[in-house]
C-alpha cells in the first residue's frame, strides 16, 4: 500500500466577504444615524417679564455668593464658606418654612462651583421656589 502525501494547500482567508460585510455595516450606520430624531427631548424653558416682583407681598431669603466664594445670608456675611455654615445661617432665618422663596444672588466674577455649592444645599435643605437675581442689561446710546 502506498501512501502519497499530498501537499497541503496553504490556508487562506477570505476578504472580499469580510471586506462586504464591512462596507454594510458603515453604509447602514450611516443611514440610521442620520434618521436620529433630535427633538424627542422636549425642554420648557423660563419665563421671565420686565416687571418686577412685588417683594412685599411675601417673605425671601436673599443668598449672595461673593466674588471669593464666601456666602452672605440676607446681607449678613457668614464666618466661612463651608456647608455647614449656609446650612445653619439659612435654616436660622427660614425656621421650619421651606416654602420661602429664597433668591440667589452671585457675582459674576463668582466661581461656578460656589453658586452649585449654595443651589445644592438650598435643594438638599427642601426650599422649591428657588430665584436666581441678575440685572438687566443696559444698551450704550
């Protein structure tokens, strides 16, 4: 009995299916990403008027943010800008109302995470009616 070896053919792998598939791929999330419905997501923005609230018709606490990230609570100025600090200063003055509109006043040189600082523990301590002051913008004639 004889035996011949035959050689082996060398393996090879097959691209032009690979290189197909691939090309399906790219075209369909090509399609699909351009079909992506961008206003789903819908947002009810503010509401703001130029006239000014009638501040005498109910209490507010005004909560200022200073340029260096210290805090004031209606014009007092607290002893450092710690949480803590805001938590207690505010809580003295609202008592147990936490339906007191409370404004928030920062400087505009003020750092973002101060302003989030006092809006977080404002949140966090239960007041809803949150306000945050700016001025109005005067043109140049």
């Amino acid at each position: 009995m004889k035996f011949t070896l035959r050689r082996a053919e060398d393996p090879e792998i097959n691209l032009i299916s690979l290189i197909d598939v691939l090309l399906m791929l790219v075209i369909f999330f090509m399609l699909s990403s351009t079909f992506v419905d961008q206003g789903r997501m819908r947002v009810q923005l503010p509401v703001a008027s130029d006239k000014p609230h009638d501040n005498r018709s109910s209490e507010r606490i005004v909560v200022t943010v200073t340029q260096q990230g210290g805090f004031r609570v209606n014009e007092r100025e607290l002893v450092n800008s710690s949480r803590e600090t805001l938590r207690g200063a505010v809580a003295a003055v609202a008592g147990e109302d936490r339906g007191v509109r409370v404004v928030l006043r920062a400087d505009a040189r003020a750092t973002h995470q101060s302003v989030i600082t006092a809006m977080d523990v404002l949140g966090k301590m239960g007041f809803s009616q949150l306000e945050i002051a700016t001025v109005q913008q005067t043109t140049a004639k």
